[in-house]
C-alpha cells in the first residue's frame, strides 16, 4: 500500500492524561478502527491502535458538533 499524500481529518496525536473507558462495539467498527490506525501509522510514521485513537476521534467528533457546541456555550 503506497503512503497517502493527503492529511487525515485526526492529525498527530497529543500526549495527555487519560481515564480508562469500557465500550462494545460491533466487530466491523472494529475492524474498520483497525484500517484506520494502521493508515494513521502509515501517515504520521507512529504506530498507534485503534484504542488509542477512540479519544481522540471521539473530541473531534464533538468539537464539530455545532448543536453540542451551542449547548456548551
């Protein structure tokens, strides 16, 4: 698989604090987290799992929610 040329939507991951969460998901999404971290690596050239990616898309999820972000104002 040849390096993408174009940046993810989730860039480089910051380093920060984090509380442990447990979640179910469908094996699909799962395997789709998968492919994701694994072009994450392949993009950003560290190796990153699915786990450790979930926060991250999740708060970028969030910050472009305009209803929730019109509640938090």
């Amino acid at each position: 698989m040849s390096t993408p040329t174009k940046k993810l939507r989730l860039g480089p991951l910051p380093s920060s604090s984090s509380v442990k969460l447990t979640f179910t998901c469908p094996a699909s999404l799962k395997d789709e987290l998968d492919r994701y971290a694994q072009l994450h690596a392949q993009t950003y050239g560290e190796s990153v799992d699915a786990a450790t990616l979930i926060p991250h898309m999740l708060e970028a999820f969030m910050a472009g929610d305009r209803g929730f972000r019109k509640i938090r104002k």
